[in-house]
C-alpha cells in the first residue's frame, strides 16, 4: 500500500502533476525565463525582464562599430616588438571606442535604478544569453540577472602598487591599506562573490535566435564541414559587454570606493561566515570590473577581448570616467610559455596591457591578459577559447567530452600538451587543438551560450537542474 502510494506521487510529480503546471517544464519556458525566482511581495527595486525578442537579422555592416576603422595590427612579428604597443599600437584608442559604444544610452552613475538599459536611441541594442536561469544555485537573479561565477578572493582583487611581477605570489596589502587589508582577510574567510552580467548587441542577437529558437532547444547547423550552433560564428559588428560585481567593500578595497552599489539576490554566509550557503536574500555588490568582447575578422581568432577595472582614482563624475582600461587580448600567445619550453619563449604580443595602470597590475598566465576578478593562471582568450558544448543535447563534462576551462594540473605552470591546446589560438569553425575532443560543438568563445548548452542538457537527461552544493 504505501509503496504504490509512494509510486504515484512520484509519478504524478514526475509528469509536474502537483506543484509545478506541466507547461512551466518545457524547454520553451525554461530557456527564457527571466529568473530562477521573481521578486517577493512588496518589492519596490529594479526587476530583470530577460531581453530575447532577438532580431531576425541585422545589417550586414555596423556603422557604430569604428574601432574596426582603427589602424591596429594583428601580425605577429619575431621578436615581438619591446616597446608597448598599447598607445603606439592604437590600442587605447581601439577599446576606447568600444566603450563609447558600449556607454551610449546607459546612466551616467550606472546606479542601481536604472541598472543597465537594453534599448538605446529607440531600439532594442542588447539582448542576453537564454538558459541561464535554470541552475537556481548560480542562475539568473530577479534583480538585475546577474550570476554567480567563481569566487574572488582579496588577494585577486588587491596588490601592491609596485608588484609588477604578479605570479602566484601571496599578494596581501596594497601599503596605503595594509592595516584594513589584514583585518579583512580575516573577517572575510569565504572570499567574495562575483556575479555578473553580458548582453549582446543586435548581432550577437541574429545568433541567438537560430543557435536557440524559441522552442528553447538548441539548434546546430553545418558551417564550413562542422557542425556548430546555428547562426554562429557570430557576425562581424558582434559586440559584447558583461559587468561585474564583488561585495568586498571598498574599506577592504580602496579603489572601489565611489562605485555604484547594486542589489543582487546572492548567497548568505553561514553564521561562521566561513562559507556562502544554497539561500539567496537581496544584498549590496560593487560593480568591479567591466569586460568587452568584439568580433574583428582581421584578428586570428576572430576576436578581440578588452577589460575595464573600476577605478576610484580615474579623474571624472560618472562611472564610465572611472573606468580604467587595462588592456586588449586577441589571441593566446602560442609562442610563449607555457605553449612552449621556457627556452624557447618570446614574450607575448598578443595581449597588449594599458602600461598606465598603477591602482595594481593584474594579469593572467605569464603577462596575458586578465581582469581583477579572473583566474590569473589563465587569461581571457584562453578560457573562452575552450568554449564547446557536447553534441545531442549531453550534459558536458569538462575533461571528458569538453576541454577543461578552468583548471588543470600544471596549468601556466609547466610545459606540456594540456597547455600548449589551451593557450593555442583557434578560429571558429576549429575544433579544440590536440584532439581529445573531437565531438565537442565550437561555440565561437561564448562561454555564456556553454552555460545555456549546458543547462539544455542538463534538463534534456535529468529534467531537473543540479542539486545545490554550497556551504557543504
Ligand atoms: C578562467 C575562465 C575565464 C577567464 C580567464 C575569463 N573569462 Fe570571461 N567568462 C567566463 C565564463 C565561465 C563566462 C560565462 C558565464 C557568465 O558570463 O557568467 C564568461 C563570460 C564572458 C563574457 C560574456 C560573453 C560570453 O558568452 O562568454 C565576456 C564578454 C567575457 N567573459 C569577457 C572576458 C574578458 C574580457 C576576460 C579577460 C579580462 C575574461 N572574460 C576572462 C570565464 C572566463
């Protein structure tokens, strides 16, 4: 008796008899709705509204795009060339015109009313990655949709003025805060939590609504002998922006004093603050780093990545002025270690760092780039260049059927295989270099559209997301 009893409800709750309507488990709802949870009763603060009325197709040219007019070079030259090309190269002023872009239309505080505007001079100009609000542990929050990504920890968010070096270094005490810095650490045991959020423009929206229709499965296409999303690789004139907060305050880190303070349905601490647990209550982040991405067909992987760090110390009023440029990346430097022996390393030209930052010099494996907030082992281009998917709507497995994003034994330490695939430079339609991946769908750099495969698979075998793993 109570085993039949136990039966049915297990099956009417398979087939969401009970709490959940049968329609709200279809992939059409899942992929687009617009947060893991809505906003409780008597909320009064911005709400994320989802922007996925992807256009049908956008002009073949980009007019607004004028750092693609910016005389920049891509070739590479041995030996790289010593003197820095950020402002001699035109660098500065290619990622400067991204921002202008990027700004038009936007608050001028970035304040957390309005948050970030998705129509600009009367048109829909942004529009985000489906899927996203699936996993509830890390998926999109009600406020301003942002999720949760690895946590940062001080010593990433912080280093002396004079530390040039970067390395694995313990990196502790910016001197003008060592007192506040120590005690910091130590009232800050989990470190802190970084979520953020990307928006495409027009172009990148064309790719979306083919890569994913609205039937919410993803959808695959030939493109030059391989199967990839459909409608990718993304056009030329793609742009896309992701902003980043932290919630380490600005007494801990000084050059986020002044940065706008935002509202982000995120994880609380436990009460020995030692660890961020599964429950989520609306709590205050700073908005830390600022992350743009462009296609540019003359790049030789079709790209080219820049960061922006907040800056309290960058003259001007509004929060764009304090945005502090610290370089451009448009490919992962296979000449130089750990792609190849030490012996035989020139130094990277493929990152090309802003000389002038002087808040902390942050960046990546061996002087790539890298923002305050990522994973310094690595750099932009070499994480987002292992973005794949697994074929016919399969959970991925970093490792297994999809290159490893994040880490590995040895990574930017040693010379080996492992390496010398994730610092390699592809284009898509490539498949990941070294061949153990031979199935793995290119996903052109968007790790964002991983994330939105992922999750499809995810709900395809189990029909329900991940179980919650925090605190534990
Ligand atoms: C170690 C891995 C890693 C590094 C290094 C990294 N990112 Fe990302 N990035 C991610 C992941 C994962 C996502 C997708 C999840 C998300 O956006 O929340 C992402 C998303 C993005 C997006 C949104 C578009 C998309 O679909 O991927 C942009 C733009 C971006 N990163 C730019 C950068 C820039 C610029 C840098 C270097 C300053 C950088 N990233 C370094 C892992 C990385």
């Amino acid at each position: 008796m109570t085993r039949k009893f136990a039966t049915l409800a297990a099956l009417a709750a398979a087939v969401g008899f009970f709490a959940i309507p049968a329609v709200a488990q279809s992939p059409a709802s899942l992929a687009f709705q617009n947060t893991v949870k809505g906003p409780p009763p008597g909320w009064t603060g911005p709400v994320f509204k989802l922007s996925a009325a992807y256009p049908a197709a956008a002009p073949s040219q980009c007019p607004e795009c004028t750092w693609l007019q910016v005389p920049v070079s891509f070739a590479p030259k041995f030996p790289p060339p010593t003197d820095n090309q950020w402002d001699a190269g035109n660098w500065s002023e290619y990622l400067k015109r991204i921002l202008d872009y990027v700004k038009q239309g936007q608050d001028p505080q970035f304040g957390n009313t309005p948050g970030f505007q998705v129509n600009v001079g009367g048109m829909t100009r942004w529009f985000n990655v489906p899927w996203m609000a699936y996993d509830p542990t890390v998926g999109r929050e009600f406020v301003h949709g942002t999720t949760n990504e690895r946590t940062a920890h001080l010593r990433d968010l912080i280093h002396p003025p004079t530390d040039f070096t970067r390395g694995s270094k313990p990196v502790v005490g910016a001197n003008t805060i060592a007192g506040e810095v120590a005690s910091c650490l130590e009232q800050n045991k989990a470190g802190f939590e970084t979520w953020s959020v990307g928006y495409y423009n027009q172009w990148g929206g064309v790719a979306f609504g083919k890569a994913i229709p609205k039937s919410g499965v993803p959808q695959t296409a030939d493109y030059m002998g391989t199967q990839m999303p459909a409608g990718l690789p993304f056009p030329p004139g793609t742009v896309v922006v992701k902003f980043l907060t932290t919630n380490a305050t600005p007494d801990c880190v000084p050059y986020l004093k002044g940065s706008p303070e935002w509202q982000i349905d995120r994880h609380v601490l436990n009460a020995q603050k030692t660890a961020y647990t599964c429950e989520r209550s609306v709590q205050i982040s700073r908005l830390v780093q600022v992350d743009v991405a462009v296609t540019d067909s003359r790049s030789p992987t079709g790209w080219v990545y820049g960061t922006y760090a907040y800056s309290a110390d960058q003259p001007g009023t509004t929060f764009w002025d304090h945005l502090l440029p610290l370089g451009i990346q448009y490919g992962s430097d296979p000449w130089t270690f750990p792609a190849v022996p030490k012996a035989e390393s020139v130094p990277v030209q493929q990152s090309v760092l802003n000389p002038g930052v002087n808040i902390y010099q942050h960046f990546g494996c061996n002087g790539r780039l890298a923002g305050p907030v990522d994973n310094a082992q690595s750099s932009c281009l070499s994480c987002h260049g292992s973005a794949y998917a697994a074929p016919g709507g399969a959970v991925s497995t970093m490792g297994t059927n999809v290159p490893n994003s994040f880490g590995f034994a040895g990574m930017c330490t040693q010379y080996s295989l492992a390496n010398t695939s994730y610092f390699n430079n592809t284009i898509a339609p490539q498949k990941f270099s070294g061949g153990n991946f031979p199935n793995a769908l290119p996903l052109d750099t968007s790790l964002q559209l991983e994330v939105a495969f992922q999750q499809y698979g995810q709900f395809n075998t189990y029909k329900k997301p991940a179980a919650c793993a925090l605190g534990k």
